[in-house]
C-alpha cells in the first residue's frame, strides 16, 4: 500500500475511534463508526485474492447493517425520550435494539457468523486490527450504556459467546479462524460482566488486547497459518515458540499467569451478585476453549528440541525477524506476568 493510503487509513482508523470515545452525541458515535469501517476497508481488501474482496464485502455489509441498527435506536429512543445524550438511553425497546447493534459490531454471538470468515480472508496484521482497534468503540459505547441494560440480555449473550466461542474453536486448524472463536469466547466473558460490574468487564478486554497483540505480531514473524505449520516453528524459532505457548496458556485463563485475573474477577462479582449458576456454567463452557489451547500449545511443545517434527517444513520460509522478536519478547513476557501487580 502507498504510504500516503497508508497515512489516510491509518489517520481513519485513529479519528473514527476517537470520535466514537470521545462523543456523547449519537450522531457523533455512528459518525466516528462509519469512519471507522471505510477506513478499514481497503486494509482487509489490499491483497489481491478473491477471498480478502470476500472478507471484505462480508465485513462492510454487516457493520453497514449494523450502524443502521444503531442508528434507528438511537432515533427511536430521541422520539421517547426528547434526548440524543449517549448516556439517556432509557426506552427499553431502543436499549434492546442497541445492544442488538453493538455485538453484532464486535462479533459476540448470536450476530458472530461474520467474524471467524473476515479474519480468514485478511491478513495476520489485519486480523490484530479487527480483534484489537475496531473493538473500542463499540466497547466504548456499551460502556457508556451499561447502567440501562437488562442484564438478563446481556448473561444470554455472554454465555451464548462462550459456548460458541469454545465449540466453534474446538474442531479448527486453521490459525486465523480459531482466534477469532477465541475472540468471540472473550467478549463473552465481557458481556457477562458489563451490566454488573462494567469496570471489570474493560479490565477483562484491556488484558485480552494486550496478550493477543504480541500473540499476533510474533506470528507475523513466522509464516505459520496452521496448526500443521506451527509444529515446525521450533527448528528456527526456539524462544517465539515458547513465548506464543506461555501466551495462549494466559490466554486460556490458567491461574498463574495474567489472563486468569480478569475470569477470577468476573466469577467473584457473578457470585456476590447471586448469579451463581451462571457463574458455573460460564467456568464449565470455557473448558471447551482450554482444550483448544492446550491442543496448540501442545503442538507447539511436543516437537520442541530434542524431538524431530514430523511434519513438512514450508518451501518458502522468511527469514526469521531477530530484532522483531528481541523487542516483542520482553512485551510478551511482562503481558503473561502482570498477576501480582493487579489489585484484587
């Protein structure tokens, strides 16, 4: 892509999100969410393949039928209420459609059909983007609307995204696909927790986005899009290996490392709040996503040194990016660690 493109898209990105955290208008937000989605367009379309034109139309029809979900809400709840105030939404119907909006704009289930596809058909860069930036704002705006939501609504959608999030995950071998049905189990655990305790709940998204940003920029660094291709990192990449398994075993939730913090805080706040069955079924549903982890973690350290793999290398590897790793490693390593340091 031209550096000036580069320079636009990237100011887009920046400006819609911004727009969107900063607003209390919601013609503001949805003006700062469509420029957000036309800014990310011919970043998901730059390579020239069917399936990113694909990934790409697929994401711009559905954010597209999103924003209109959102904007008619936001109008329906001005013609109750008198008030566009962000923080106003006090028509139950408008609170419903909006959250209706909101998770089909992040992929949480049942609205989630588009995003284990778009992040197939972009790159791995891209597909940081995606989990990562373009969550914000719909976080964000869910954030702001948090005192009017019906938590009922919102417990069937986070326990309706950790089940499909974790079965959907369960039978992938493609590497791109399964992140995304982890994504989506991630949000689940969000969504549970933004009616009740909304504090925890961006905890629990803020630690997700910075264990997985690393996960993705060292994957960058090897050319594996498979499982079949990770089991061969090893043999030129010894300590990216290791990082990306001690990455996907916080990812996981395993208790001594960071990404366990935020579902200890999630349960404890279910509990105090007498959700306790749900609490249960919630821990129950997310050892469907630690069998996956543990796969490719799996994977990964059943051909470590001494042991040969046993599947083909690629024919055509890049050269392994030394500086890259030396600079993510440390990062890597301070994600997985911060445990002690978060307050309990």
């Amino acid at each position: 892509m031209p550096s000036t493109a580069l320079l636009m898209v990237t100011l887009g990105i920046t400006l819609g999100t911004l727009t969107v955290t900063s607003a209390n208008h919601w013609l503001t937000a949805w003006l700062g969410l469509e420029l957000n989605m036309i800014s990310i367009l011919p970043v998901i379309a730059k390579q020239k393949h069917p399936r990113s034109t694909e990934a790409a139309t697929k994401y711009f029809l559905t954010q597209a039928a999103a924003s209109a979900l959102l904007l008619f809400s936001s109008t329906l709840n001005a013609w109750q209420t008198g008030s566009w105030d962000i923080t106003q939404l006090n028509d139950k119907l408008s609170c419903t459609l909006m959250i209706s909006a909101l998770s089909m704009k992040m992929g949480a289930a049942p609205a989630h059909f588009w995003l284990p596809e778009v992040m197939q058909g972009s790159t791995l860069t891209t597909t940081l983007l995606i989990t990562t930036w373009q969550k914000i704002a719909p976080i964000t705006l869910l954030y702001m609307i948090s005192n009017h939501t019906e938590p009922t609504i919102m417990l069937l959608i986070g326990l309706l995204s950790i089940l499909i999030g974790g079965w959907g995950g369960f039978n992938q071998t493609q590497i791109r696909k399964m992140m995304a049905y982890s994504s989506i189990a991630h949000l689940g655990w969000t969504m549970t927790a933004i009616s009740i305790m909304p504090n925890i709940a961006l905890t629990n998204i803020i630690i997700y986005m910075i264990i997985s940003t690393p996960f993705f920029l060292l994957l960058t660094t090897t050319s594996s899009k498979t499982l079949q291709t990770m089991t061969t990192t090893w043999t030129y990449a010894p300590t990216t290996t290791i990082i990306l398994m001690l990455l996907l075993l916080s990812m996981a939730g395993l208790p001594p490392l960071t990404g366990f913090t935020p579902k200890l805080l999630i349960l404890d706040s279910l509990v105090t709040h007498k959700f306790t069955l749900m609490a249960t079924a919630m821990a129950l549903l997310s050892l469907l996503s630690l069998a996956f982890y543990l796969r490719t973690t799996y994977l990964l350290t059943s051909t470590a040194s001494p042991t040969t793999t046993q599947s083909a290398s690629l024919w055509r590897l890049k050269p392994h990016q030394n500086q890259v790793t030396a600079t993510l490693t440390p990062i890597a390593l301070f994600n997985i660690t911060i445990l002690p340091a978060l307050p309990m």
